[in-house]
C-alpha cells in the first residue's frame, strides 16, 4: 500500500498537478501582493492630492481673510503656526510641521495621517487628512486575496488533476496491454487509433513488438535448423563409429578417419558461422578495426586462388575500387560469394569491380542454373533449402549468404542476386565509396 502511494506521488500526472499548482500559486500570490500594493498607492495618491488642494484652497483663503480656521470641517485637521495660532480640532493642536513641497505621513493620537505644510502670511499652515480608510481598504482587498488565492489554486488543483487523469487515460490502458503481452503472445499489438503523440507512441511500440516477434521467431527457426545441422554430422560420424565397432571388418581406419574429418569440418564451418552471424547481430562488425579497402585487390587474390584450383575465372572487369570498412570481414564475404559461385558454376566464374556513382559493386557471377527470381530472397536466410540445383549438400554450410549480406549491410550497403550474362546467378555486392583524404 505505502508502494502504491509513492508511486502515485511520483506519478506523472501528481508531478503535472503540482508543478502547475506551484506555478500558478507563485503567479498568484506575486499579483495578488502587486495588487495590494498598487490600490494602496493609489489610494494613498488620492488622499495626498487631496491634502495639497486643501493646502492650497485654505492659503489663499486665510490671505484673504475669508475663513475662520474654527469653523472648518473636523474631517480635515487645519493648524496655523504664527503670531495668531489656531487649530479646527484638538488632534489638529498636535500637528508637526513638515517639509514644505511634500506630503508626510504622521501618526497623530494614535491615528495616521497624511499632511503639508506652506508659509502663509497668517503663519505656518499645516493641513492633514485621515489615511484610515486607505488603510481599511487595502486590509480588506487583502484578506479577500487571501481566501480568493488559495480557493482558486484548488480549482486548478483539481481541474488539472482531472484533466492529467483523462489525457494519460491511453497510456495507461497501453501499459496495461503491454503489460499483458509475454513471449508467448508477441502477435499482440497496442491499440493505435489515435492522431497524437499517444498515437505515435503506440505505433512506434507496435513496430517494436514486430521486430521483437520477428527477431523471435527468427531466433526460433535458427536454433531449430542450426540443431539439425549439427545434429547431422554428429549422426554420421556415430552411425560410421557403430559400424566399425560392430563390423571392424567392413571398413577401416583411414575410411573412418576421412568421414570423420570431413564431418568435423563441416562442423567447424558450422561453429564459426554461427559464431560470425552472432557477433554481427551484436556489433554490426563494429569491432573490427575500419580502414580504407581496396575492393578490387580483394577480388584479384580470388582471381589467383580459383586459378591455383584449375577453376575457369574471368577477371577483366575488375577495375579500381576503394570502400571504408574492415578489410578481414569483406574479405569473408567475397570469399564466401566466390565459394558459392563455384559450387553453382557449369564451368566459368566471372569477377567484376566497377565504380557506379556514390557506390563500389563487386559482382560474382556464374554460368550455372541461376537463382529464380521467386526465391532470390530465400537464399539469404540462414540454412536457406532452395531446389536440388542450389543445394547446401554440395559443399556449403547455408549460411554464407547470410553471412555475406550481414556483412554488407554492417558497412551501409547491400547484397542482392540477380541473373547474370552467363546465364547463372549474379551477386552484386554494393558498398559507399570511401571518402576521400
């Protein structure tokens, strides 16, 4: 229970409630001060103007002597300071005398006042009015804006606490469908019908439940076809092993010892190949050093090696072609392409390095039965079984095609088959050219 309360505390939506509460209650609360202050000065400035127009009007009355200080209101204390002193009030009997050409605030008996001062001919004058109700009237606004702020803040308390809970209302039926979702129910998808962020949100999601389905399912058939593979050699080196143990005279020792080392080749290539593709799924090859490669020296030297086999190869059309990648992994993909062709091959395999725009392609053709066009995917797939012309029995492990193309697509390009000019299956090999300097 105490979990669930912190969690909620740290939720979004409190986090949204109360960072706007805090904003809100900060602009709030500095108005509310700005405008207690402001009616003050205001009200301040009314009564101080007051004071010198009265200071003004009682001069130049007792100039003239049309005015008997007694006789004026008790609201505005008068006192004239001279010869002939006199006063409208006993409170006016306290006034000071204050700096001529301003308005002081003074506390007379207890009471506030704002007062002026001006040298009449009568003698010093000095005028004064009530601030109290200046006083009453900023203590009232701000209790007012004191009940007022907090009673607003818990409005927007409460409708942004509303309005968070109805906005993160989707992610939270996501989570709960996400949630839900276990590898045993990665066909699941989250609902997005939604033309928002929320919308992209469950799209993106969506896209990643499909390559994680699609990396599992991957994953699946990998490990069941790799078990077969391996399963297959193991059964055969048994099945001679048996043999020789219960009919010694059936076979001997080097038929047994060339089974068995052909067979434990065959699984070596195996090993390291699914050792390859590992390392590249993890890194994308990103742990071999990069460095610029000459392409077409690469297919020269399997120009020489197939030579050196009695292997029919045409060379010509390799031309100069330089790419930024690492030297050891491209050179396993050519290998591997090479290798492929000549197990294909009726008789010719061809070569070619040419320069096409930003791109260096590596061609490798051979005059065999081609690859058709329907399955010219499926032969990239790890363990590919294509018809018995492309079999992986003739030699290969089925996974160097796989291999090749996670290669090329480490290094930003791409493997593709096509139908070459030898009538057999053409394999171009496009990589970036590599910048220059």
């Amino acid at each position: 229970m105490t979990e669930i309360r912190r969690r909620g505390i740290r939720s979004i939506r409190a986090r949204l409630t109360v960072g706007a509460l805090l904003a809100v209650g900060v602009v709030l609360a500095g108005g509310a001060l700005g405008t207690v202050i402001l009616l003050g000065q205001l009200l301040t400035q009314g009564v101080a103007a007051s004071v010198e127009q009265d200071l003004e009007t009682i001069g130049e009355q007792l100039e003239n002597g049309a005015v008997d200080i007694g006789d004026l209101d008790g609201d505005v204390l008068v006192r004239v300071q001279g010869a002939q002193s006199a006063a409208n009030d006993d409170d006016a009997e306290q006034l000071p005398i204050v700096a001529e050409d301003s308005v002081v605030r003074i506390v007379v008996d207890g009471d506030a006042y704002l007062a002026a001062s001006e040298e009449t001919d009568a003698g010093m004058l000095t005028v004064a009015r009530p601030i109290d109700e200046v006083e009453a009237a900023t203590a009232t606004a701000s209790g007012l804006l004191a009940i007022a702020v907090p009673v607003l803040l818990v409005v927007i308390g409460v409708v942004m606490w509303l309005v968070a809970t109805r906005a993160l209302a989707p992610v939270e039926r996501m989570r709960r469908q996400v949630d839900d979702i276990d590898g045993a129910g990665l066909d699941r998808r989250v609902d997005a019908g939604r033309d928002d962020e929320l919308g992209a949100l469950a799209a993106t999601m969506n896209r990643m439940l499909e390559r994680i389905e699609y990396a599992q399912t991957t994953q699946r058939r990998f490990v069941s076809d790799a078990s077969h593979e391996l399963r297959s050699p193991l059964a055969t080196i048994r099945q001679h092993a048996e043999v020789a143990v219960a009919h010694p005279a059936s076979t001997s020792v080097e038929e047994l010892g060339g089974v068995v080392l052909d067979e434990g080749r065959r699984m070596q290539e195996l090993v390291e190949g699914l050792l390859l593709l590992a390392r590249l799924d993890e890194h994308g090859g990103r742990e071999h050093p990069r460095a610029p490669v000459d392409l077409d020296d690469i297919a020269l030297a399997e120009v020489q090696r197939l030579r050196g086999m009695g292997v029919d190869v045409d060379g010509r059309r390799i031309g100069p072609g330089r790419v930024a990648g690492s030297e050891v992994l491209l050179g396993r993909a050519v290998r591997n392409l090479v290798d492929n062709a000549v197990r294909h091959a009726a008789g010719t395999v061809a070569l070619a390095v040419v320069v096409s725009g930003p791109q260096v392609l590596l061609e490798v053709e051979d005059d065999g039965s081609g690859v058709p066009e329907e399955q010219r995917e499926a032969v990239f797939e790890r363990f590919a079984r294509l018809d018995e012309a492309r079999a992986r029995d003739a030699g290969g492990s089925g996974l160097g095609l796989a291999i090749a193309r996670e290669i090329a697509r480490a290094h930003g390009g791409e493997l593709s088959v096509s139908t070459g000019v030898l009538g057999g299956a053409r394999f171009t090999l496009a990589l970036p050219v590599a910048a220059e300097g």
